[in-house]
C-alpha cells in the first residue's frame, strides 16, 4: 500500500462530527516506517488536532525525529496543511521534505517558505 493509500485509509478513523471533514495523514520516516494520523474535534474547537500532526506526535513520541514525506487525503480536493502544521513539519524537516496532496507533490519550502526558528 502507498502512503497516499494509508493516508486515504486514515481518514476513515476521523472524529469530525463538527465540521464534518475528514482528514487522513500518513508521514514517511527516513528508515521506511509509516505513521497515520486524523483529524480529531472538539466542541471547544481549540483542543481539535489536525491528521498531520497526530501522525507527526505519534511517530516523535516512538522516537522518531527524521521524516521524507507525507500525504495527506481530505475529503475535498487539495487539503493543505493548515500553517499550525506547516511549522510542525519544519521543526523536523528539511526544506525538501516533500508533501504528498491529491495527485501534487509539493516540498516543505514551497509550503512555508519563512518559517519561524530559532536560527533565524
């Protein structure tokens, strides 16, 4: 199965019953292994966590720190990472990171090309 698939696949585990949007992640370590992730919800609406960064939270608390890619399956065309996301993913990533939406492939610094951190 392809990480688009597993993020396809993902979304179908979405707790979305405000906004009635699924979302589906699946990031990519450098060593091959999968992680997913879904949006969940809150009534309070700030506690909800996007797809991405479950799968980014749960990878890191296994002691993952080093990613090639992601993708990412909404239930609308072109789902993009929501900026709370984009800065996540530059905090691990390298600007080459590649971010998998639809049938586009896109880098992290074409995503967020002025990230914040501490370098700068």
């Amino acid at each position: 199965m392809n990480l688009m698939e597993k993020a396809i696949e993902a979304k179908n585990n979405s707790y979305s019953p405000y906004s009635n949007f699924r979302v589906g992640a699946a990031l990519l370590t450098k060593d091959g292994k999968i992680y997913t992730g879904c949006n969940i919800e809150n009534a309070s609406y700030s506690p909800s966590c996007c797809a991405e960064r479950v799968a980014f939270f749960k990878a890191i608390s296994d002691g993952y720190k080093e990613f090639s890619a992601i993708a990412i399956s909404g239930d609308k065309e072109n789902c993009y990472p929501c900026g709370v996301c984009r800065q996540v993913m530059s905090e691990f990533c390298a600007e080459n990171f590649k971010i998998y939406i639809d049938d586009k492939e896109y880098t992290l610094k074409d995503m967020l090309p002025y990230s914040f951190d501490l370098e700068k």
